[in-house]
C-alpha cells in the first residue's frame, strides 16, 4: 500500500496533467474548483486518471457525490444544507473535511469541500 | 454542409478499438479560407473526425443508448499537416469506459506520417436527464445519419476493406 506522501504525489501529477497547473499550485488544502480552476467536466477526467494511476475503479458519484445539493433532494432548504442533508454528506463523503463547512453550509459553498486532500483521504481509505 | 467528418470506419472492434478515413477534398469549402493558397484539414475538423470515431465507438458499446458528446480535450499534439488529396486515417481506443463517460486515445495518420496525437474524454447525456432535455440530438454523433456511417464500411464490390 503506498504511503499518504505517495498518493499526494500521484495525486499532485494526476491535476498538474488534468488542469494544466504547475507543481507548486497543488497543495494539499487547495480547492479544486476555486483554487485549481477545475470545471465539472474535469472531475470525470481526474477519475479516469486516478483509476488509472492506482489501478482501481471508481464508481459513479462515490468520490463527487451526485444530486444531493438538488433542489428538489430534501437535503436542502432555502439555498442551504438541512440538518439530514449534512448527515447525508457526512455519510457519502466521509472523505471530505466538514468541520469549516457546517458553520455555513451554503450550497453555493459545497464545491469548497472538494480538496487536494479530499482526493488524498479517498484514496489512502479505498488503497487501505 | 453535413456534420460528418469521416468517410467511413475500416475497423470496428467493439469496446475497444476502431478506424476510420477522412478523404481531405479540395472540394470542401473552408479549405478555400484555411488557408488561402495553401490549403490544410482544420486542427479542430481533425478532431472532431477523432471525436466521431471514439465516440460512435463508445456509445456501441451500450446499444447507443446515451448520447455521448465530446466533454473535454485533455491532450492533443499536431506533428504534422494533412492536404487535399490525403487519405487521414483515425484511430480511437478505448482507455476508460464507465456510466458516466468515457475516454479515448486517438491518432490521425496519412500513410506513415503521424498528423496528430492525444486523448478525448466524452460523457453520456441521457434524454430523462431533465437537465439536457432540450438538446437536438440531430447535433449529436448518434443521429440516425452519422450511424449510416457503420454500414458503408464497404468497398464498391460489396466487399469488406481491409
């Protein structure tokens, strides 16, 4: 099993190929959509390339959970996550650090979650 | 004009590999302005001949039950030229196949020469998805036309190219 240092630097080279970023910008609390300039459509690239790079398969929506800030998912309310629509994202994203994000869990706010280290905790617990 | 940039497929491997030509044609309008006195196949038409080959082989594979459409161009490098006269010759293989999408690695060759190199990632659209449900599939790789394409894979006498 590699170490998490291993995984961050695949991680690392995985969005400096994806995102066309240099090495320095990919740091471990960086966001990926706000920091790195990720768009949607790069998160299905960063998957292919992540399957790939450990040899596994990810499946649909596991690492970017899917229609749960919907408006019509009951998970939220007024533009902001419900009480059972943060236990929703604490169970599907195990991965994603909540602790900043429950202050103010605005939807608009949800893509902050998705970090360098989000990418790093999934794969060090699905590589485990 | 018609959307169709290749010719015809001269192989087809499900799920995993195909081939398709692209005859470049003086006869093809926008060679006139790209460019004038020296007219060369578009980088961007190249790709999208790869895109409708990688993808019309993608969505083989699930009976064309999506609509695949061309999301992002990850990687792609020319090296060369192809002119009036050239036979390009695409190549698509599959990399990646999932419920979301897919992702091919393509060439384009005349003869020896390689043209172009690099990948194409696509996703599938779903017609239930209320998100995309206004989309005109006839913009789309899988109209019923461009399908046409898979049954002409034949010479004149009827018989398959090699």
């Amino acid at each position: 099993m590699p170490t998490r240092d291993e995984i961050f630097d695949s991680v690392r080279e995985t969005l400096v190929d994806a995102l066309g970023l240099d090495d320095d910008e990919v740091v471990p609390e960086a966001t990926l959509m706000g920091d790195l300039g990720a768009e949607s459509i790069d998160f299905l690239d960063i998957a292919f390339r992540l399957e790939k790079a450990f040899d596994i398969k990810i499946p649909r929506g596991e690492l970017f959970p899917e229609n749960i800030a919907s408006s019509d998912s009951g998970f939220v309310k007024d533009g902001v996550f419900t009480e059972t629509g943060i236990a929703e994202l604490r169970e599907k994203m195990p991965h994603a650090n909540l602790d900043t994000f429950v202050e103010d869990p605005k939807v608009e706010k949800m893509q902050d979650l998705f970090t360098v280290d989000m990418l790093v905790n999934f794969l060090e617990a699905r590589l485990a | 004009m018609r959307w169709f940039w290749i010719d015809r497929f001269i192989e087809f491997e499900r799920g995993d590999s195909a081939k398709s030509v692209k005859n470049v044609t003086l006869a093809e309008e926008h060679l006139h302005d790209h460019f004038p006195g020296f007219p060369v196949m578009p980088g961007s038409l190249m790709i999208e001949g790869m895109a409708q080959t990688g993808g019309i082989l993608l969505g083989e594979i699930n009976d064309f039950e999506h609509i695949v459409i061309l999301a992002k161009v990850p990687q792609m490098t020319f090296h060369s030229w192809a002119c009036p006269g050239d036979q390009l010759i695409y190549s698509a293989k599959i990399t990646n196949a999932g419920d979301e999408g897919g992702a091919v690695d393509v060439t384009a060759m005349v003869g020896d020469r390689l043209v172009a190199e690099g990948s194409i990632i696509f996703v599938h659209l779903d017609q239930s998805d209320s998100e995309f449900g206004a989309i005109d599939q006839k913009n789309f790789v899988f109209s019923m036309n461009l399908l046409g394409i898979l049954d002409v894979g034949k010479a004149g006498n009827g018989q398959d190219q090699a």
